[in-house]
C-alpha cells in the first residue's frame, strides 16, 4: 500500500487520458456515422439487459476495449436514438459538437462551484452567460444581472418550479404570518401546462386538491384563457384560499400552444400571483425577431424559464431560469453553515448559486451554453430553428394536400398535430394509435402522441439536430405507405 | 434557407466532431499536466470576469482555437482547482478517465431516459449498476432490485432527501387523513447533519420549526445519541406532533462523525420513523471490509444515499439512492401524463425513473458509474480508498508528532480535523483562521475548516485523484512553515 505500488494506479493519467479519450471519440463519431442503421425506437424487451450482463461487478479491473465492446453490442441496441434524424417524438433534445466540447470541458475541470470561492469563474460565467441569453431573447433588464433581476442554470424545468414555487410559497408565508397557510395556497395553471408544474407543487406542500388546471379548448387553440383564470382565483377567494402562483406556457407539449402572457399577467398582478413563464420548448425559438412577439407581456412576470438541452443545441442538461427579484428565491433557499462560510460571500456581495438551486453541488454548465453561443453565434442559431421550423412547414403542407389527413391543431413552432380521419370519430383513437404503432415498430422513424381536447393525434416534432428536409420527406412517405395499408385493412 | 444553404452548417458533423473534440481533449489533458501550475484557490476578485468578456452574445460563429484561448486565458485563473493535488478543501470531487469517458458518452448519445421505453438500456443499466454498487456495500437484499427494493442515480444527496422525505410525508399524511396534518410532521437529525437535510425538509413544506437538531459533543466523537433523539421524539409526541424522518450520518461533513446506525434503528422501528441514511462521503469506503461495520444495522433503514461523485472516482453528478419500498417514493413522485403513455409502462411493469426523481428529464448517468467500477474493477476501487486513508494516517502522524498542534476530533475516513494549539483557549479561532488564510493565499494547497463543539478546526481531507504522499508531505511542511511564522508573530 506504500507510494511504490501507487504508481501501478493512476486513474487520471494524462496519456491514458488522452488516448482512452481519443478511443470513446472515435467511438461516438462513428455512432453518428452510423445512426441512421439503428431502429430509431429500441426493440428489446424489458430484462434484456440483465440477461446479457453480469450480475455484479468485476473484481478486477476490464480494459475499455471489452467495455466498448459491449456499449456496442449490449447498450446501443437498447437506445431510443434521440440524435437519429429520424427521431420526430416528445420534444427533440438536440447535440452539437459544440455542447459536447462544453460537456467535455465541464467534466475534465470538475469544478464544484456552489459558492463564488468555490469556483469564481463558474458562478461568474453563469451570470454572464444568463444575460447574454436573456438578451438574445430581449427580456427586459429587470430580470438580468445588468439590471435588476439575475439568471441561473438547472437541471431541468421541474427543478425551476419547484425553487420558484418554494420562493413565491415563503414569500406568502411570511405576509400571511405563519406555516400552517401552506393549506391555502392555491396554483394555476391550464389542462396543457406541462404536468412538472402538478408534481412540483405537490413537492412543495400545496395541497394536490389546490391545483387549478384551467380548462382549455380548440376555440382558443389551446391556449388559458385569462377570463377562466380570473373566475378561478375569485372563487378561491370567495373559499377563504390565497391564490399564490400561476403558471403560463410558450409552447405547451401536447400541441405547441401559446398562453396570452399579458392578459395573463394582468390578472396576475391584479390578484398579486407570482407569475412564471414555461416556455422549456419554445423559448429557444424567441431568439427569431418573427417569434419574439410570443414574449410579450414578460415584464408582468415573475420568472421565466426555458431549456436550450431541447431546441437550442445544447447537451443535457440545461435549464434557463430568470427572475426578477433573486433576493425572494435567495430568500427562501439559503443556508449558511459555518463549513462554507468565506469571506468574499460574506463581504463582496457575490453570488452563491447554492442559493438559487435544490442542492448544493453543481456542475459547470454555464461553459456549455457559452461555448453553444459562441461557437454557432446568433446568426447560426437563429438560422438553425429557422430551418427547423420551415421543415415543419413543409411537413405541414404534405398533411394538408393529403385529404385521407387532417391537421388537428394549427401548428405555430416546429411540431405538427396531425391525424388519419377516421371515418367514424369514435374510431380516431384506434385508428391513429396503430398507425403510429406501425410507423414506430417499423424502426425508420419514431414519433409520439397526445390527447387534445379529446382527440388523439400524432405529434411530429421536428428538431433534432441531424434531420434534413429528405428526413422529413421520408417520414411522409412512411406515413402514407403505412396508412395506405390500414385503410385497405379496414376495407377488406 | 433551402437544403442547400442548410449543408454549410453542420452543427453535429461526425468529422468537426472527431477533431474539434480531440482538440478539447488535449486541452485537458495539458490542464491536467500543468495543474500544479495553479494556485489551488483561484486569486481573481469578484467581478473579474465580466471585465474580460463581451457583455452580450456574438452574432457570427467564432473559432474553437479563440474560445479554448478565453478558457485558458479567462476562465482557468477564475476555477479554484478541484483537481489539483493540493486540492485538500470540503469534500474533494474526484475525477478520474474512466468517469470522463462515461460522461463522454453520456453526452454523445443524449438520451433522455425518463420511461423505460424512452431508452431502455439508460434504465436497465441504471437499475443493474445501483444493484452492482449495493453489493458493493454489502447492501441487504431488500434494498436491492434482486430483492425487493432498487435505487435510482440522483444529481445530489439534497434531491435524495427532497424525495425520500416527500415519500415519507405523503405515506404518513395518507396515514393522518388529510394534507392539514403537514404542520405536524417533524424531522430529526443531528447538529452535524448536513445543512441540506434542512433545505430539503423546508422544501417539501415541512415547518423549519418542526425541524430537531440534536445536539452531538465531543464525548461522544460528534455521533448522534439515540437516547436524546428518543427523548425529543416523546416530547413531540406529548406536543401533538407527528415523529415522521430521521436522518442518521456515516462520515459528517464537518468531521467525518458516524452515527450509530443500528441503535438509531431500533428508536426508528419503535417509533414508526422513515430512517435516511446520508452516506454521501464516507459510503465509498464501505466498500471496504474493514469499513464496512460502519453500516452494521442497516437493514433497519428505509432508504440510504452515497454520493460515487465525492470518493468513488466518478466524475460529477452522481448520487445513489437506494429505497426498501420504493411503491412508496413512486406513489409520491409518480405521473401519468397522456403524452408518455406506452405500451411497456402500462402492461410490462418496467421502472419509469422518472417516478423515482425530482425532474422528468435526465442524463445517462448510469454509463458512468458502470465504467468507472469496471476500468478500476472492486480491487483498484478499494486500493483507492485505502491509499487516501493511508495518507489521512501518515498525515495525522506528522500533527500528533508536533506538540505545536493537536488532532481535535479522531480521525475515521481521510479527513483530518486539527488545529494550532492557541496559548489561551479565546484566541484559537482568530490563530487558526490566520493560518488557514496564509496557507490558501499562498496558493499551494487548500484546505477549509468547520466549528465543531465551538472549536474552529481546520479540516485536511484527502483524496483527489492525483494526490500521492509527497503532496501529503509538503503540505505538512507548508503548514508548519506557516504556523512558524505566525508564532514567531505573537511573540514579537
């Protein structure tokens, strides 16, 4: 156990690192080569994996050879391809090499940068990367570290509700006078906002039976209506509850949707809600100067958050949340132990993103970001959801000039809702749930669905970052072989 | 912005892929050589950085060759460096190839495994590789998958106690009848527990008046008693209160404590509590036998937590959860969403993860921590471990060697708690406080403190990855030379 025998150990040697590195690059550029091979969804079965792999771990150490060897043969096959462009379901999470290199350079620093000390440039790029991006999509300064508000990077969209939610919850609290009001806090938000915003209201102690989900409807393409919105807190009122949060929505999941941010922050301030802005998908799409308008009305919110891992070619993860008076979220999720206590936390003033976060560990991930934007600059990125978007329109066209289809709900960003009439509608459900069936199962394309205003549609949402107008013209294809065949199906 | 324009922007190119990431890769490896170079704690100044970069994103794209000069140039000057062998500060994160690699391809692929069918191998290795790391532990099967309990890969111990103490307070409001009874709940810990077990529980909304800490010493080597926790259980009980969660500690953070574990268990059992183990930094070495005593009476746990980010040699996030009746985090954390309804989730009763966590999205760790115990295999894994407690050791020698200076708490993992013995017992914290700020400004190494029973210590914990006995050696000397100066100071 002496320095003698150390030496046959160093787990970060630079050469080994070097050349072990050099081996998973070669590695994953021919995945990329080769990804459109791949059954886009993953045939295996549930218990493959443990059926072909050990049950517990090797005593001695494995070369990377063997390991490779088996991600090739025992977990590619077990992959959903998501940079398959043919990958048309959920909402995409686009790669680049420019996310990866941030990735790459976040991990080989593995830096822990909770508290400014603790990393400086960490903390400091994540707040200058946060106004940049706030400034790509011109919010107003009142949410940027250059004017009154401040921005920092989560994991993910839940973990920005539950820590905007937790804020606006304290926050009520204390006016209120004491805990035991939890029970009367009340959140809205509309039947299409991403279900995260139930679970991290329940995460937080709202009562689940405190939960608006407004009703939508194809009248209003899905969108809340601000007048629904007002009824509710006025009931909740009348109840003796206090309406504390609302929540809208830029591109809800389901259907793409967009809720009337200043309508809706209008009631909001009426009523004092905190309001948040969920754009996770659409936000990215704000960078265009043609879809900015989507953001009208921001400066009657309280926080808004979106996600450049979906659209915005950034590796995972990575979620965008501003807000505007950063002291009500510090507020509420600070600590202080004695163990981190510095003095530059204590006497300059500087951000301790511990503080504007669920845990206290974090990754780098401003490096990612920056390195996106840099490397691709604004004309790239806007030319990149560009070209997403027009290739959904093209989609779009082909649907509409297909009189067997029909578009179900308008599209406004880069996924389309669309559906085989049925000739009965009580029929459309089975109808359109074995055609993607067949389309999935068949491994050249993979898209998902949803139910909107009781109709089931197929979601085809364009995006990830390999897809090319052939792509999209394959899947067409594929979606009419595929639905030529049902429909004689159901004649013969 | 027809496809022939879209062929000049590539942003995923297998070729500018391979290259640009070698790039990146020689970049670190460079930084990995030279990282002695730096002094461990970065010496920039608050705001250093936003008066070097630009104050708003670039409009064209711009070269790797600038960005990794303004990461040289800008952003390693602002990293206090965690990789450095003279990294001796909090709890070290270290980094190895083999956890490199996986992140790399964690990255590469970008899936987002958040239901089985989302990406099958990204659950199924998930769930092979918490069951390979419990057996590691010596786990009881009822933790274990091949039992009949399981574990999810986390980003933090915070997210771990965020969800096992939301599982604990649904079971139990479920149990009272009513969401009113959420004032009532009381958590339990130690004052040496870690801060975010506090965090945690205010978050899921429980009163941080409900919050216990109890009181530790140094009689007891800071290690929670289980008589005083019962007593203050009886006293709630008595107040009307609901006893719902204890957390018990196996290597605190302020001193490296241990929690009796199987005493505590019983007063949990009797009580009806949900017991939490925080394993987060000492877990690792359990792995161990001549460690592993330390999680004797973990079958009377309800869930236990280790962070394979803070000593297994994974590179960040990686966290370990494992749960006894993981129905009950489910029945809690669980979603139904239209959109993610599949075929597999509703009939093939697979694990959908996303049920087990805070977010819906998440990252492959699993890949990771499945590479990292392969490469090393359980043998260099244990090497490791005993390694860093070997220089913990001779570490502690040199001090107890030198009448100057006195181990304050004993020392259990690779975490030496000492100081410089004060000349009257007021001035040891300003004495102690002086020479730790000479050491850190000096640049060469870099170590934090804690107060433990109202003494300022200074915490030596060893075991990045590249530390070996010479670092060891001149760190003592550092301290000594430091210490020799400031006595020679009080004298004149």
């Amino acid at each position: 156990m002496g320095s003698a025998s150390r030496k046959t150990f160093l787990p970060l040697d630079p050469m080994s690192f070097t050349n072990e590195s050099r081996a998973v690059i070669d590695f994953i550029a021919d995945y990329y080569k080769n990804i459109e091979e791949y059954p886009v969804l993953s045939r295996v079965e549930p218990g493959y994996l443990s059926a072909t792999l050990p049950e517990s771990a090797p005593y001695c150490p494995e070369s990377l050879e063997d390991i490779l060897k088996d991600v090739h043969d025992c977990i590619v096959p077990g992959l959903t391809h998501w940079q398959s462009p043919n990958f048309f379901g959920y909402f995409h999470a686009n790669a680049s090499t420019a996310g990866f290199l941030g990735e790459m350079l976040c991990s080989g620093f593995n830096v822990v940068g909770f508290s400014w000390i603790s990393s400086p440039a960490a903390t400091e790029l994540e707040s200058l990367v946060m106004d940049w991006m706030g400034k790509l999509l011109k919010l107003p300064s009142s949410f940027l570290f250059s004017g009154t508000g401040g921005g920092v990077l989560h994991g993910s969209t839940c973990e920005a509700a539950v820590c905007t939610l937790a804020a606006a919850r304290d926050k009520a609290l204390k006016e209120l006078g004491g805990w035991e009001n939890i029970t009367k806090l009340v959140v809205y938000a509309s039947d299409q906002t991403h279900f995260t915003f139930q679970k991290a209201a329940k995460l937080v102690g709202i009562p689940p039976s405190n939960f608006r989900l407004i009703e939508t409807s194809f009248s209003t393409g899905f969108s809340m209506s601000p007048e629904k919105v007002r009824f509710a807190i006025e009931d909740d009122i009348k109840s003796g509850l206090v309406p504390l949060f609302l929540c809208a929505t830029i591109g809800t999941t389901p259907s793409g949707a967009v809720d009337p941010i200043a309508e809706l922050g209008k009631v909001a301030r009426e009523y004092k809600l905190w309001l948040h802005i969920d754009a996770a998908y659409a936000g990215s799409a704000c960078i265009c100067p043609e879809l900015r308008h989507y953001l009208d009305g921001i400066e009657l919110a309280n926080s808004i958050s979106m996600n450049p891992h979906k659209w915005f070619l950034t590796n995972m993860d990575c979620c965008c949340l501003w807000i505007k008076e950063p002291k009500i979220l510090v507020d509420s999720l600070s600590t202080d132990p004695e163990i981190l206590r510095n003095n530059a936390s204590k006497f300059k003033g500087v951000v301790d993103y511990k503080d504007w976060q669920v845990a206290l560990s974090r990754r780098f991930r401003a490096l990612k970001l920056w390195i996106v934007i840099r490397r691709h600059g604004l004309a790239n990125l806007i030319y990149h959801i560009r070209s997403d978007i027009s290739m959904a329109k093209r989609f779009e066209a082909f649907v509409a000039m297909d009189e067997r289809f029909e578009i179900v709900v308008p599209r406004k960003f880069a996924l389309v809702c669309f559906r085989l009439k049925p000739k009965q509608e009580a029929e459309g459900t089975e109808l359109n749930c074995k055609l993607l069936d067949a389309i999935n199962s068949g491994g050249r394309a993979f898209m998902t669905h949803a139910v909107v205003g009781g109709i089931y549609v197929i979601r085809c949402s364009i995006g990830t970052t390999l897809t090319e107008e052939h792509h999209v013209d394959a899947l067409w294809n594929l979606i009419q072989e595929n639905a030529q065949i049902l429909l004689s199906e159901s004649i013969n």
